[in-house]
C-alpha cells in the first residue's frame, strides 16, 4: 500500500484559492504554539482538509498558531474506509500534506468510535465476533500502515464510555455497565478496546496509544462517576498488561458547568501515577443559556472558564492542549444541530473569532501558557 507520505504531499499549497487576508501578516513566533513551546507544552488543534486548501486565512492561522494538528474527520473510519476494503487517504493527505510543509505533528483521531462509521460498517459486525475482530484488524492494519511515520498518537478508541446516569448531554446512549452501547460493544464486549489497543501495538511498537473521552473535567457527581469510570477502565487494560500511553480529555468546556480544580487536577495525578500521559485533545468551550448583555462580557466568562480549566490540567503535568477548531466561523458548535445554540446566536468558544481576531480566550490560552 502507498503510504500517506507519499500520498500527502499532492494536496495543499497548488489548489489553494487566492483570498484577501482579513488581517495583517503576524510576525513569526508569537501564536498559540510559541508561547506554549516556550513552557515545555505542545499546542494544536483540529483542522478541516478543505479549509486547509482552499482558505488562505484559515492555513494562516493554523500555520501561526499551532504545532500539532488532528484532522476533525478525515482520519474517521467513514472517511478512511468508505467501502470495506477500499482504504481512502485522499482527504487525509490534504491535511498530512499541509502538515509536512509546515513541519508540524499530526495526531490521528480515531481508529474506533461509534460515530462517522460508513454505511457498511455496523452490518458488518452485527454478523458476530469473528467477523467484528477480522473488520478491525484490517482497518487497524491499512490504516497505521499508511500513516507511519507521520502521525505517532492515535486515539484508538474514541468514547467507549457512557454517561452516568444524570449527565446533562443531549447524546444519552444507553450504557452497559460503564460503556457506551455501540455496535462495536454488541459485537465484541468490552474487549474491543483491548483488542484495538492491542492491534495497534502490534502494528506500531512505538506508536502512542491513546483513550480519547469527554464529561471528564467538571465538578459534578456524574462528571466524577466517569472519572470514576475511565480509572477502572485503565486499572483492568494495565492489570491485563494491555498497551495504553495516555488519556486524552476531550474538554468540550460548559461555562455554566461547576468547576473546581481539585478533582481534576487528582484525576491527572493518578492518571500519571498510573504511567499514562494525560492530554486535552478536544478543547472548546459553550456559554450557559442566558448570555451577559455584550461581547466583550461573554467572551469573559469563556476566557475565565478555559482558563480554569487548562491552568488546572497544566498544574497537573498535563503538556499537550489542543482545541477543535481555532475559530468560532468554521466550528462545530455552532455547525451541529445538537450543539448548536438555539437562540440564534453563535457559540464563541474558540481562541479566535469568526474574522479571525485573538479574543479573550486566546488570552486565557496565552496566560495559561505562560504560568505553566
Ligand atoms: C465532530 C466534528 O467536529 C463534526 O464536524 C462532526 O459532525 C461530528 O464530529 N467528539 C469527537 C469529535 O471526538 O470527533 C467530534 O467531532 C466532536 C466530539
């Protein structure tokens, strides 16, 4: 199979559009990604293909402020392997290509979720265990074989665990046990997060094996359940000697979702003590449903909130943060229909705003940076 460092290199750069840029060139070194660099930390963030190719504003500002890039869909099964055994790594390319011009990292997320699985996928498992392991196994196979050497974290399983019982997200798949019910759960057990884990191991020794999930961070009973939860998760994968290098928190942020720093910051602790790195993969931050009169008080609170947060998993050890998504015009928060706001108005939960100005959160970011 052709490798994606090959294939990479044919789509960014020569099918860029010209576009006015909406503001003045920024001298180099100071983004997001400098400032954390300076501080031992390695920021990032997801980025889009298209917008990479097409949207001159968009590559500048991923070029400027980040160091690590994880595509937002282009390393997903759907897109991986629309058709069982036809591997895709056209769109995945855009974005390995980019990365290699720019000589930044990539992350790749993921290799298992219950989302963004193409049509023929969950048939395919539903037809028993036998079958389920051969489907994952030459997806794990045709697809680190075609990223190394690029992209050396993985998330491998993408939010295996359900949410206790209580929890305020409109996606209440129903559990079992700890776990999210999914087509991989029904057809494997628990086990498929081991025998990713595992596969991908054995395919790439030295690859960074990564456990993504979000409701983590918060300071609510449910949030600590899951806490509660992906330790245990850990403490059986560890016991049963099963590879594993780190926790990836997805910290999809809710202002008005109580925090403290304690549990988290206890949560990373043990975490490490454990042997893992701990990462922030997904950070992005949702304002309550009543917003303060103004811009500049709503980006306040955002900024206030991040701040918390990524200062307490820095304090912790935490040395990699990535967000998704740079600014509030290409996000999905304000794209998806379950997130999206339902009064109108758009969601303001990235470091930049849609034109692309540093706000307040950039600040926060930059600060939290900064006092690491
Ligand atoms: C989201 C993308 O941003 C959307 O464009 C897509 O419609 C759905 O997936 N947790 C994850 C990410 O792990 O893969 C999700 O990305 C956001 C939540």
């Amino acid at each position: 199979m052709l490798g994606l460092v090959g294939l990479g290199l044919a789509g960014c750069g020569t099918r860029a559009r010209s576009q006015p840029m909406t503001e003045p060139a920024r001298p180099p070194g100071d983004g997001l990604a400098d400032l954390a660099r300076a501080h031992g930390i390695s920021f990032g963030t997801a980025v889009q293909g298209e917008l990479l190719a097409q949207d001159q504003v968009y590559a500048a500002a991923v070029a400027a402020e980040a160091q690590l890039l994880v595509p937002e869909w282009e390393a997903k099964w759907e897109a991986l392997q629309p058709r069982e055994g036809e591997f895709d790594f056209g769109p995945l390319g855009v974005v390995a290509g980019f990365a290699q011009a720019q000589r930044k990292q990539l992350r790749g997320h993921a290799l298992v979720w219950h989302n963004a699985m193409p049509d023929w996928l969950a048939p395919a498992l539903a037809e028993g265990p036998a079958r389920a392991r051969a489907v994952l196994a030459a997806h794990i196979e045709g697809v680190l074989g075609a990223t190394q050497p690029l992209i050396r974290d993985w998330d491998v399983v993408n939010e295996v665990l359900a949410n206790p019982p209580g929890s305020r997200f409109t996606d209440q798949t129903p559990a079992r046990g700890i776990f999210r019910d999914t087509p991989w759960l029904r057809a494997l057990g628990p086990d498929y997060i081991e025998l990713a884990l595992r596969l991908a191991r054995e395919r790439d020794r030295t690859l960074r094996l990564t456990i993504n999930d979000y409701g983590l961070e918060g300071d609510t009973p449910w949030a600590e359940q899951k806490r509660q939860n992906m330790l245990a998760l850990v403490r059986a994968l560890l016991a049963a000697r099963c590879p594993l290098d780190a926790v990836g928190l997805q910290a999809h942020l809710q202002v008005d979702e109580p925090f403290r720093p304690e549990p988290l910051a206890g949560f990373i602790q043990t975490l490490h003590g454990m042997g893992l790195a701990v990462l922030i993969t997904e950070l992005d931050c949702r304002e309550g449903a009543n917003l303060p009169p103004g811009q500049e008080a709503r980006d306040g609170i955002v900024a206030a909130y991040v701040q918390q947060v990524v200062g307490t998993a820095l304090a912790a050890g935490c040395r990699t943060v990535l967000t998704w998504g740079l600014s509030d015009r290409d996000s999905w928060l304000n794209r998806d229909p379950d997130v999206a706001r339902r009064d109108g108005q758009q969601h303001r939960g990235h470091p930049l705003d849609a034109e692309f100005r540093r706000k307040a959160m950039w600040q926060a970011l930059a600060r939290s940076f900064a006092s690491a």
